[in-house]
C-alpha cells in the first residue's frame, strides 16, 4: 500500500510531519506501508539523512506552499506545483492508494473537487470528526465544517455516509442515526431540520431514531449524528475548546484524554473517489502517525466502493 504524505502543509511543518514518518517506519502496523513524501526534496533529504528508510520511502518534489490562511480556491489554481496539487494528481492517477496531509483545509477540499473529483451522485462531499461516547466507543458527527449551508437532500446523504463509514471503518454493525437539534419532538428545530426530519426518516438505508440533543453526544443515543457544517464546526471548536481549558487546569481523566485529536489523526472527506485524510493545522509527529494509520484504515475498508454500491 502506498500512501502520499503532504509534508510542508500545517503549523509545525515540515518538521513535525517528518518526525512522523520516522515514527511511523518503525511501528509494527505500519511495516506493509510505503510513504510518498511529497514536499521541498532538499528540506525533506536533509532532515531524512542518516535514517534507515528501509526501502519503503519515495521522494517527489513540489517547491510551492499552500499557506493556511491562503485563498483556498486561488491557491489551487495558480500554485499548480504545491505539496497539496501534486499530491492530489498521483492520488487521482493511481500512483498513491491514500493521501493525508495537515495543510489549508479549505485547498484539500477544493482540490480533491478538482483533481479526484466527487463520486457520481454526491451532492456535497463531507467532513467528519470522531465523538468519544461514555461507553468507551466512538460514535461520529457530519457535516463539521466542509459545508455551512446545505438543503435537506444534501443533510439526509450525509446520513449514508456517516452511516457507511461508521460501518466499514468504525466497525459499527448496525449505526443509528440522530438529527442535531434543539429538542426530541419532531417538529422541534429550524426549517431545515424540519424539512430533513422526514427525509431521514422515510430513508431504507439507514436506521434513524429521530432527533438527539447536545447533551445527547456522548451516549449512546446515536452512533451517527448528523446536522449542517456551521452547526457541526461549532459543536466541534467548543469541545476542542473544552478539552484544552480542563487540561490547562490540571485535570486528568480517561474520559477527557479521548478528546485529544492526537489520538485520531485526522478526518476523512467523504464522498469524493479516492481517500483523502485532513490533519488538524497543530498536528504533532505522533498525529501524523495516527493520520497513516487511519489513511490505512480507510484503504483497506474499501469505503470508496461501498459509498458507490450504495448510490
């Protein structure tokens, strides 16, 4: 399995990135993989002198940078030879099975509309963030900031989505699917969480137990949760908020360490035709780590067939 690593792209770039593929050559469930770094040659040869690559790293150059407060569909456009345009290009031609990376989010999703291209039938590829559930699971929430206005059709394929992936890559058997809203009675919410409501529930393929509250997260009341990526990207900036404001004073618990993104590595885009994993901008060398591991993960899951099998 080969997998492309954006190496210039987030706030501790490139060095943090390759602290990671040094980590990651020598963990046991990452020995069957091999790393395409695509970044600065001479930044990356420099840093990677001396280190026993055992075969398994290859080295395509990209000179330019997509900043992360740049422009997101500007950058791709006219920085055609970035980290993040040439490793989306070996993505879509087939010489990667997987690309991650921590770079602009923004120019991983509109690159991945350009290059690789949203599978046929996706109204709106999706992000997607892990919740820690009370139970010692992981439940998931979609949309959490790819899409801050959507029309109902667009939230109720969000549902399959999330439904799939929590499925074939959470190994969740049979995932039940909650609405985001402000209260359990159906008719509670704004006009566009009535109007999903019954398109959610009139759904076959998924299995959906009608409206959850915030409190709701963290049980076990829905595996999946669905709502729009304003909604999402807030619920998801203030537990990150949250975790961070406890840890800074002191307090330790099993329950609160599971809300470190560290852990996870970074989330899939859902709904376009290859696999794509975007890392937090902070991310250290132990979440590239993660991130290889859950771009594995995603591979092997064959999510991107199954997505299609199900439209």
């Amino acid at each position: 399995m080969k997998i492309g690593i954006d190496v210039m792209g987030g706030d501790f770039a490139p060095n943090e990135t390759l602290d990671g593929v040094i980590k990651a050559l020598s963990t046991p469930e990452l020995n069957d993989v091999h790393l395409t770094l695509i970044g600065d040659s001479s930044i990356i040869n420099e840093r990677l002198q001396g280190v026993d690559l055992q075969g398994r790293v290859d080295i395509v150059h990209a000179d330019e940078i997509i900043g992360m407060a740049e422009h997101p569909t500007r950058a791709i456009s006219q920085k055609r030879n970035s980290s993040i345009n040439v490793g989306l290009k070996l993505l879509a031609e087939g010489q990667i099975d997987g690309f991650a990376g921590a770079g602009n989010t923004g120019a991983m999703m509109v690159g991945a509309l350009y290059t690789v291209k949203a599978i046929d039938g996706i109204l709106r590829p999706s992000l997607t963030s892990l919740v820690p559930k009370e139970d010692g699971s992981n439940g998931l929430i979609l949309d959490v900031g790819a899409n801050a206005d959507v029309k109902p059709d667009v939230m109720a394929q969000f549902a399959v989505l999330g439904s799939l992936y929590a499925q074939h890559v959470l190994g969740i058997e049979k995932p039940t699917v909650g609405l985001l809203s402000i209260g359990e009675e159906k008719e509670k919410g704004n006009l566009l969480n009535q109007a999903v409501y019954p398109l959610l529930e009139d759904h076959r393929s998924i299995s959906f137990v009608g409206n959850v509250e915030g409190r709701d997260l963290f049980s076990d009341k829905a595996d999946v949760i669905v709502c729009d990526g304003f909604t999402g990207n807030i619920v998801l900036k203030t537990c990150e908020g949250f975790f961070y404001k406890l840890k800074k004073r002191g307090i330790n618990d099993d329950f609160l360490d599971r809300f470190n993104f560290e852990s996870y590595g970074g989330t899939a885009i859902l709904g376009v035709n290859k696999p794509i994993i975007i890392g937090h901008g902070i991310s250290k060398a132990n979440t590239f780590v993660n991130m290889i591991k859950l771009t594995k993960q995603v591979v092997l899951s064959n999510l991107i067939q199954k997505i299609k099998a199900s439209l």
